[in-house]
C-alpha cells in the first residue's frame, strides 16, 4: 500500500513514476484486470458494484472476486491527483505471459 506521504523522500529507491499529466507524484500501482468471457480490460475499480461482487461493465456479468473468469493482467498508473491513468513504464504488454495459471 502506498500512502503517498513520503514519496517525496522515497523517490530514490522507489521506481514509481510522475504522474505525466500534471507532474505530480501521487501515482499509485493499481491491478488491470480481464473479464475473459468478453475481452473486457481495466482496472479492478472499473468492475465495481454495491455488493461484494463484480461486475462487468461491458457485459454485465457478476463475477465473484476469485472468479476464474476475471484474471490480472497486469498494472496501471493512476494519478490520485488528477484522476489520469497511464501504462506502467515497465512493458505491460511483455507481462501478459506471466499471468497464465492452468492454460
Ligand atoms: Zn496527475
Ligand atoms: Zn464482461
């Protein structure tokens, strides 16, 4: 869990990024994740819901947290400050592979 409050003295060893939008430093690495039953993509927020489960924003379908159907695909940027959300530095495409469970 980042808090933010001393990013500013933990810039040296931490690689997080400036938020590339406003410059500010409040960047946080949050999960993107897949509903694999329709190729849906992005972060865990984007499936939230009143209850305890997902659901799927483009399909609709509720997915329970541990559902294999929705799978971490990798991580994302989010700017706390100005809400913009970027592709980590680090590939996140070159992640993908690692993700892979039972296949
Ligand atoms: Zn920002
Ligand atoms: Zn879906």
């Amino acid at each position: 869990m980042l808090d933010g409050t001393h990013a500013s003295a933990s810039r040296s060893h931490r690689a997080d990024p400036d938020c590339p939008d406003c410059g500010e430093g409040r960047v946080r690495r949050v999960g993107a994740f897949e509903h694999v039953r329709c190729g849906f993509v992005d972060v865990v927020a984007a499936f939230d819901a009143d209850g305890p489960n997902a659901v799927c924003p483009k399909c609709d379908a509720t997915l329970a947290p541990a559902d294999e159907d929705l799978r971490c695909v990798g991580f994302l940027y989010d700017c706390s400050s100005c809400d913009h959300r970027f592709d980590a530095p680090v590939s996140f495409a070159s992640r993908l592979p690692r993700t892979a469970e039972s296949d």
